[in-house]
C-alpha cells in the first residue's frame, strides 16, 4: 500500500549547472517569447487606459490616461518577469523556455488589442465599444481566460506540468469509447453517472413528504441582485467565502435568456453540480486506485455514483464544489504536484473553509523552503482574490468575515449545550453591514471554549504538517481525513449537508461493501436530522440530542481510524528507507 514518489526524471527544459554555464541565459526563441509577451502586455495597458479614460493622443495625454496605462502595464510585466525567474529558479527550467511557455498563455489578449486598435481607428468601433455592451462579450470572455491562464500556469509550470488539452480529451474519449460495457469498468460507471445526474438536473423537480424547498432558493434572491448591478462583498454581506457567491451571480446572468426565473437559476445550477459531482466520482477512482489497485478503485466509484445522498445534496447546495477542490489537492499532492495542489487547496478555502484539511498532506514530509514555497503560493491566490474585495467593499468584506467569524452555534454538541436546538440562522436582510452581526440568541458558552478547541485543532495541524514519514497516497488521505474530521468536530455550527465532506473518505478507507454501508450509515444519521427531525420531530428535543451526540461518536470514530492507520502508515514508510539503507550497507 506504501508507496514511494515517483521520479518523473528531467524534463524538457530542465538545466544541469553546467549547461547553464555553456549556453547564453537568453536564446532567440526566448527574446521572441519576450517580445511577444511584451508587445500583447503593452496592448492590453491601452485597451484598459481606454476603456477607462477613452480615445486619446500623444499631445492630449491625460495624467489619468498614462496612469492606467502606467499601472497596468508595469503591474502586468512585473508579473511575467517574476514568475519567469521563479520558475526557472525553483523548476531549474532555462529562462528562455519559460517565456516561450508563459507567451501563449497570452494569446486570449488578442481579442482586447484588436479591439483596441479599431476603437482608434474606427469611430463606429470607438462608439459601441466604450457607449454600449454590444461587444462585451468580445473582450470579456478573452480576458477571463487569460487571468485563468496566468492563474494556472505559474503551479503548472512550477510543478513542470505541460497541459496537453487535446491529448486529455482524445485520451478520454479513447478510454470511454474502448470500454468493454459487458463488464464493470470505470468507464461504464462514469457514463451511467453522467446520464442519471443529467437527468435529473433538466427533469426532476423535487417532491415528497419531506419536501421544504432547499437552499438553491436562497442562491438565487441573492445572485437576482446582479440583475440591479448588486455584487457580494461589493455591495451586500454573505455568510460564505466569496468564490460561490460571485459563481452564483454568474449564473442569474446567464439565466436571462432562459427567462431568469427561479427555474432557470436551478437548471443551470444543478448542471453546473452534474460538472463536480462527475469530478468528485473521478477523483475518488484515481485516489482509490494509487491508494489501493484498480479493482478497488472500480468498487469505490461504483459505491459513490450509487449513494443517495450526494444527489440529494447537489440539487440543494453547493458542497460539491468545495469537497471536489480538496479532492483534487489530494490528489495533487498524491501525483507529487504540490505547487498545482496549493492552488486547488486555495480555491476550495474561497469556496469554504474545510478544503484547507488538505494543508497537513501537502506539507508533510518536505523541506522547510518548500513548505514555504507551498503556503506562499496558496495564501497568494487566497489573499489575490480577497484583497479587491476589501479595498472596493471594506464594510461588507469584513461584515461577511464577522458573521462567519461570530455566528452563534447550531446543530452540534456546543448548540445544544446553549439550550439552542433550532437550525443555522442568517438575517435576510443582507444591505445594512449592522445585520451580519445580528442573531436569534447569545450563546452562553465562555470564550475560552472556543480558543482553547480552535488552539487544539491548530496544534493538530502542526503535527500532521511536521511529520517527517516519507509522503505515499494513503499517508496524504489519511491525514487529511483525520484533519477533516478533526474540523468537522471543531465546529461549533454544522447543516446535515456538511457529511458530503467526508463520504469520500468513508469509501476510501474501506473500498467495497463496507465503506458503502459505513457512508449509507452517514448518510441516514444526516437525514435523520434534516428532514426528518426538522419536519416531524421538532418538539421533542431530545431527538435532536440523539441524533447530533450519534454524529459526533461517528465523525469520532471515522477520525480514529484514519489516525490509526496513518500511524501505521508513516511506521511503514519510514521502516522502508532504513530497510534499504541496511542491505546496501550489507
């Protein structure tokens, strides 16, 4: 089960010190690279400063014109240059192949300098461009997958992956197409996925006895504020990190030539599930599979795709995205991928704050400037995507930390013990900063409870970040699902949704029939509080109790067993290097 990181050798680019001493740091396809990428920065400085300040001339420049310009044209190459020397520093990559790489990712700034240059020479051009949003979607679109790109590619290039788009694709079509459907393989299994969960995101409308509506309801009054030019954190409070709340605004956009009525908002939201949940399935097989060997991992799959629960919980919230970013670090860091599997890592923590249970797998058993390296470019993207928020939206930025930060318990052992045996409470009304730190009760639990667990469960962290046991694909679940179980614990408000985190840890642990009964088990203990106790036993309270302490010895039990058997693990990894050691010593 234990298994070593593999040598992925040197690859194309990679320098030794004495072919860096042999050849020049810069060759002609790296000046042209340079060019290039310096040309399109350059262009890109003038369609900003124009749409900005618009048309100008050399004898009429404007100070704030030559600041946008300024600004973003020197932002944009200090950008490129730094992360050039990073990556040919820290991958040992030439300088000149760098920037090769790093110039097509700007190739999506073709379309902002072309409109750019026939806004000044074109009036009709000038007019719809700066005037009206006939061609928006011309510049937009391009620029958002550029910021994707830069994004992207600093982890990719760090890590010496080469994205092979249209190898991916082709290979994935290959592995579907040549899949024996006469016997279970992974391939039947995704397909049989992915037409059930699309079926039931364009037909199925929930109903039935337990039936209250679900949050996607709530998703949708609060991204119908996008229609009047309304933004979260912008211009009104939430109580989720900010990666989903600007998604779902996108989505109401999108949902105008739909109608933009609620039903829209759930089809294409629950399409947008159907993307995850079949990344999520993905995932689980390729963990399982490095984990244990191929034919657990085809049980594994099989296990997940046929829970009820996930399904459930994908048409109602939004729990999938952020467990399929943690998956995805783990595996990641699993693939020996860190730099990438930070900025998975990241985006899941925008997404909620559970996916950084990832972070003791992908530091443990590294060196010290890496673990730095690792931590700087997570928190880079974290604080990247934050920082804007709090400058443009100070009051409700920091409104939407104090509710997350403050909001009083529910559904766990600490609500309870407060006397609150009701849901998790948020204020309607979200345009006023003063509501985010309204509740409907104090709780009258002491401080130092919560301090001394958060303390607890970063000590926690520390350990299982410091360890010096050789990584291996179990190491990295195990530990994560220890520190996710360890969070899960921690919180002082848990929604019955949150057990979609660790089902997939459930089905890892014990790939077959009982890791499936274990998260069927999970799965109706969630059920059993919502919608079970909330609809037909809300008046006798200690149902709520039976339920919550049940979950907790549960969650505490899975927790043991992923601690007992990443002790074991580390045990047997560290055994192997000292074993080896020992015969060639002999």
């Amino acid at each position: 089960m234990t298994s070593k990181p593999t040598d992925k050798g040197a690859a194309a680019g990679d320098v030794t010190a004495s072919e860096a001493s042999a050849y020049p740091a810069l060759r002609w396809r790296g000046i042209a690279a340079l060019a290039v990428t310096l040309v399109l920065i350059l262009g890109l400085a003038v369609f900003v400063a124009l749409m900005r300040e618009g048309r100008t001339t050399p004898g009429n420049l404007s100070f704030a014109w030559a600041l946008y310009f300024l600004v973003t044209f020197t932002a944009t190459t200090g950008w490129s240059v730094a992360g050039a020397l990073l990556v040919a520093f820290v991958a040992q990559r030439r300088v000149d192949d760098v920037l090769t790489s790093h110039a097509w990712t700007h190739w999506p700034l073709l379309a902002p300098v072309t409109l750019a240059v026939m806004a000044f020479v074109s009036d009709a051009v000038n007019h719809r461009l700066l005037q009206t949003d006939d061609l928006r979607w011309l510049w937009a679109a391009p620029l958002g997958i550029w910021a994707a790109g830069q994004v992207l590619w600093l982890p990719f290039s760090l890590d010496r992956v080469r994205p092979a788009s249209f190898r991916m694709v082709r290979n994935a079509i290959s592995g579907l197409a040549g899949s024996r459907f006469t016997r279970l393989t992974f391939g039947l299994i995704f397909l049989q996925f992915i037409m059930l969960r699309l079926g039931l995101a364009l037909l199925w409308r929930p109903i039935g006895l337990f039936e209250r509506g679900s949050d996607v309801g709530a998703y949708e009054q609060r991204a119908r504020l996008a229609l009047q030019g309304l933004q979260p954190y912008l211009d009104y409070w939430v109580e989720y990190p900010p990666l989903f709340p600007w998604t779902a605004s996108g989505l109401k956009l999108l949902s105008v030539p739909l109608g933009a009525d609620e039903a829209a908002f759930q089809v294409l939201f629950s399409l947008m599930m159907v993307l995850f949940e079949a990344g999520i399935l993905w995932l689980i097989h390729a963990i399982a599979v490095r984990v244990w060997d191929e034919p657990r991992g085809l049980v594994t799959a099989a296990a997940y795709a046929a829970l009820f629960y996930p399904i459930y919980i994908a048409n109602r919230h939004f729990e999938s995205i952020a467990v399929f970013f943690m998956l995805m670090g783990v595996y990641l860091v699993i693939r020996e991928r860190r730099h990438t599997a930070s900025l998975a890592i990241a985006l899941g923590v925008l997404t909620k704050l559970f996916p950084a249970a990832a972070l003791p797998a992908l530091l443990a058993g590294q060196r010290w400037s890496a673990r730095t390296r690792y931590l700087g470019l997570a928190a880079a993207a974290v604080i990247g995507a934050l920082a804007p928020l709090a400058v443009i939206g100070r009051e409700f930025f920091v409104a939407s930390i104090q509710n997350m930060l403050l909001r009083p318990g529910w559904e766990t052992v600490w609500a309870l013990a407060d006397g609150y045996f009701g849901f998790g409470w948020i204020h309607r009304y979200r345009q006023s900063p003063d509501t985010a730190l309204e509740f409907n009760y104090t709780p009258d639990l002491p401080a130092a409870a919560w301090w001394g667990t958060a303390a607890a469960l970063a000590a926690l962290y520390a350990v299982l970040a410091l360890r010096r046991a050789p990584p291996t694909p179990a190491s990295a679940v195990w530990s994560t699902g220890l520190a996710l179980a360890a969070f899960a614990l921690y919180l002082r408000g848990w929604s019955p949704q949150f057990m979609v985190w660790l089902l997939p840890f459930a089905l890892l642990a014990f790939p077959g029939g009982r890791g499936f009964l274990i998260a069927t088990g999970l799965s109706v203990l969630a059920l059993l509080e919502y919608p079970a106790y909330f609809v037909l036993w809300s008046e006798h309270q200690w149902v709520l109790w039976v339920v919550v302490v049940a979950r907790t010895l549960a969650v505490l039990t899975l927790g043991a067993v992923f601690a007992r058997r990443l002790w074991r693990e580390d045990r047997s990894s560290a055994a192997e290097p000292a074993a080896a050691t020992s015969s060639a010593d002999a």
